[in-house]
C-alpha cells in the first residue's frame, strides 16, 4: 500500500500517547525521568538524523532545478510572488487568532496574579542582526547550521552561475549536483524509515512527563486553541481549492503525512523531506520547491502566528489587562514583525511572545503560565506551518511552472480507472493533475 508508512506513523503517534499516559500514571517520579530521558535521546537521534540531511537536500534541490532550467529570469518573479503570499498569509492569520480569541474568551476568569519571573531568558528582538545574518559569512557555516534561508541565497547564487556556465557547454558540475539531488533523495528515503519510532518516542516522552493534569488547568485555552486551528485549517483549504480547485484535496492528502511528522515531533525540519517528495509528485518543479519553501519556513508560520496572537490574547484576559483596542492592534502588528526573525529559533513562538508582551504591561510571569503547556500547543502550530506552506508551494509552483506545466492530455481525453497517491481507487472521475515537464 501508498499510504503504509502514513499509517505507522499514526499507528506510532496513538501508541506514543497511550505509553506516555501509562508511564505517567504507574512509574514513580524518579522513574519516570528516566523513562522520559531514554525517550527524548531516541527522538534526538532521529531529528538529527533528519538534521543531517537538509543541508544537501535544500541546496542539491534548488541548484539542480535552476541549473536545468530554460532561464533563471524567474527567479526574482518567484521571489515577489512569494514574499506578497507570505506577508498576506500572516497578516490574515494574526487577525483570525486574535478574532478567535476575542471570541472566545480565552483567559477569563483565570484572574492570574503578576509575580516572578518569565522562567526563560528573553532579550529585544535586533532587525538589524537578522536582516545581515540572512547573507552567510561562511557557505560552510550555513551548512553545517542548517539555515535555510543562508543556504537559499547561496544555492540560487551558485545555481544561476551553473546555468551560465552549462549554456557554455561546461555540464561536468550540474550533471554532478543532479547526481547528488538523486543520491540525497535515497538517503532521504532510508532516513525516514526510522520517521515511526521518532514520532513514537517524541510524544512518549511529552505524556510521561506532564500526562494529562498539568493540562487540565488550561483545558479552555488548549482547546479553544485547536477549535480555531480547525477552522483556520478549514480556511486555508478553502483558499487552497479556490486557486487549485479540486487537486487540493489530492495536496492535502500527500501533505498528511509530513504533518502527522511535525505534529508529533514539534519540528519543521523532521517534516521537511517528505514534503519536498509530496510537492514534487503533485508536480511541482524541484526548483520552485526548493526556492520557496526555505523562504515558507521563515516567512510563512501560519500556526505559529496564530498561537502568538490568541496566547497574547489569552494572558491580557487571564490578567484582566484594561488594554483598548488600538494598543492590542499595535502589539499584534509587532508580533508580526517579530515572527520573520524566529526561524531556527527553539520555541521560537514562545520567545517572540516573551519579548513582545512586557512592553505592553503584560508580566512576564505569564510566559512561565504558556511554557507548562507549550508542548502541546507547538504540536499544533507545527504541523499548521506545515501546511500553510505546502499550500503556498502549490499555488505559487502552479502559476510559476505553468509555461514548463501541462494539463495531462489523457485525462482530458478520456476517463480511466488508475490510484491516487493515497492508495485509493479513483475510477473514472480522475481530476486532471500537474504533470511538469521540467
């Protein structure tokens, strides 16, 4: 079956949280921590094995498909397009969080009393750091870090001098780099084998060290946060069949996947090699995918901006902050901005939160409140990074690749019996699908 791996990995994610919900009632505490340490080194194996992959992959991708293109023209057309989807998409989703929370009325009646301390560093946010940081000193650095968007600059600089060089005659290097994007997606393969028993580990580890009461305080917040994820999920679908039509649902269905990964592991990363495969078989151009999605995990975290404005909301309530309308407006407009510097950053949701909200007279205690349930949360927001950029893959991809993306004839011709990428039959009402030609 298509979908095998899809169902071990949901098959580890129920197992993970029942395990974890077992250990945390019948192990004693200092058991348990050892139970919790064993698991979490299992789930940093994994994402380190994912770690050690994304480097080659990113810059392999984006230098293959802009050294076998036609032109790179393009690629500051790709660039525009991206930035205006991204900046749209957080704009429309801060407002939809800070609206849901308003609705709901996350925080009331909490009446949390200002004291102590946040229980993490925070320090104000330097635009100025993160803006020179995205070029790399060291191409050596951005590889061995792991930066995306470093790497991103570098692998569209080194492609587009390939692409010269390859008009030239002098092919030696590009037929290289693509012998190294093959190489890199077997590797990928065998990487994610393992994708179950990370999952497992991971949210194990979660269930045994806070089980289900250090939530019970929260209860409201948690799930007013996952009703309003839903419906933001309903949204971007919505949005997703109005540019693509009917193949969106076929894109939801091969981004499950790489969602259920993030969900479980809170980490993009862990996500992102089965999400290039996924929008490289809806048919996408690996040059696209490789060029937008570095740019989408900096630029474009729906679940994350969605969860700094509703968990703002909920502290100005739980502490009854008299705050009118213009100053919550304002401090969401900063949250916004704060976002475009998180990427790489470890909770880095929480940390724009815990750097933004004090200077609007929320304590800083409240982020000690939000980091008891964080884990949790981060699963969500996750997994709503995942796909709010898969969907803004596919809908700049299909505009970009059009001239080098047709309409498959046989499926405008004649109906046929054949698969979908999920298994499933799909007979004769088949929708006709991307195929690139790149």
């Amino acid at each position: 079956m298509k979908n095998k791996s899809t169902m071990w990995i949901l098959a580890a994610l129920v197992f993970g949280i029942l395990s974890g919900l077992l250990f945390h009632w019948l192990l004693p505490v200092d058991t348990r921590g050892s139970v919790v340490a064993v698991l979490d080194t299992v789930t940093h194996m994994f994402l380190n094995l994912i770690k050690m992959i994304i480097a080659p992959l990113i810059f392999a991708t984006l230098v293959s498909g802009i050294a076998g293109a036609a032109k790179s023209a393009g690629v500051g057309k790709l660039f525009g397009r991206s930035m205006i989807w991204f900046l749209s998409a957080s704009i429309l989703v801060g407002a939809f969080g800070f609206i849901t929370a308003h609705l709901l009325n996350v925080g009331d009646g909490l009446n949390l009393m200002p004291g102590g301390d946040a229980g993490m560093e925070t320090k104000p946010l330097d635009y100025q750091a993160f803006v020179t940081h995205i070029i790399p000193t060291s191409v050596f650095a951005a590889l061995t870090e792991n930066n995306p968007l470093q790497i991103l600059v570098f692998g569209a600089l080194f492609g587009i001098a390939l692409l010269n060089l390859r008009k030239k005659g002098r092919s030696s290097i590009a037929d290289a780099i693509d012998e190294l994007m093959g190489v890199m997606l077997k590797v990928t393969g065998y990487v994610m084998k393992a994708a179950p028993m990370g999952v497992f580990a991971g949210i194990a580890a979660a269930f045994t060290s806070k089980g289900v009461d250090a939530f019970a305080t929260y209860a409201s917040f948690i799930g007013g946060f996952y009703v309003s994820l839903s419906a933001l999920w309903a949204i971007m679908i919505a949005v997703a069949v109005a540019f693509l039509g009917r193949a969106a649902f076929r894109l939801v269905r091969i981004v499950r996947e790489p969602m259920v990964i993030a969900f479980a592991t809170s980490s993009s990363e862990a996500a992102l090699p089965k999400l290039i495969e996924g929008l490289t078989k809806f048919g996408i151009e690996k040059r696209t995918t490789g060029f937008v999605l570095p740019l989408g995990y900096s630029f474009n975290v729906d679940g994350s901006m969605m969860y700094m404005t509703f968990a703002s909301v909920f502290l100005i309530n739980a502490y009854g902050i008299d705050m009118d309308l213009g100053q919550q407006i304002a401090m969401t407009a900063m949250l916004l901005l704060s976002s475009k510097g998180m990427a790489g950053v470890p909770r880095g949701s929480l940390v724009v939160v815990a750097a933004v909200v004090p200077a609007f007279g929320i304590p800083a205690a409240g982020i000690g409140v939000l980091l008891v349930i964080d884990q949790l949360l981060d699963m969500g927001r996750t997994a709503t990074n995942i796909l709010g950029n898969a969907i803004a893959t596919a809908v700049i991809g299909r505009n970009h690749d059009k001239s080098t993306s047709v309409l498959e004839p046989a499926a405008l011709e004649a109906p046929h019996a054949g698969t979908s990428d999920d298994g499933q039959d799909t007979g004769s009402s088949r929708e006709p699908e991307l195929v690139s030609m790149h």
